[in-house]
C-alpha cells in the first residue's frame, strides 16, 4: 500500500506516519491507537497486503500521541542535539 492509498484508506485513530520508497519495495508505517491499529492491520491482511508489527516498545512514535510531550521533547534534544548535524532545526511543535 502506498503513500496516498495509506491516507485515503486510514481509518479514525490511524495515521499513515512513514513512507518509504525504494526500488524494490513502497511501504507505509501506520501509527495509532492500539486497537484502532490491530483492527485495521486485521483487515488488511484479510485483503492479502503485507503486514508487519514494529517494535516500539508501546509507544506511538509517530502519531499524535506525541503532541501533548511534543514541546518539552523538542527542548530537551535541542539540548543534546546540534542541528548544525542535520542542516536544519527541529521541525515539530
């Protein structure tokens, strides 16, 4: 599934969070609540597209269940990180 079918198909408490695009494969990584995740991730795979579980520890990394930490985690890489590294500033809120 790609970018735009990711967006298109997410359903409420889903969000297509990472795309990557290379030769020999075009993959989405969806974020979100747990069971909004595990329900959609059930119909997919009943539709036959690939599927696989990240570990991430429990944590929705990529998804707006880190908006409410997003301000104080952005203080404290910029404490430790040189932005100079990456050739631009933190983006997030």
């Amino acid at each position: 599934m790609g970018w735009s079918e990711a967006h298109r198909r997410c359903p409420e408490g889903v969000t297509p969070a990472v795309h990557r695009t290379a030769r020999t494969t075009n993959s989405v990584v969806i974020a979100g609540s747990a069971d909004c995740v595990t329900k959609f991730v059930v119909e997919l795979q009943n539709e036959g597209v690939f599927t696989r579980a990240l570990a991430v520890g429990g944590m929705a990394f990529h998804s707006d269940h880190m908006s409410p930490v997003a301000p104080a985690l952005k203080q404290q890489l910029q404490q430790v990180v040189d932005a100079r590294l990456f050739g631009h500033a933190f983006n997030f809120a």
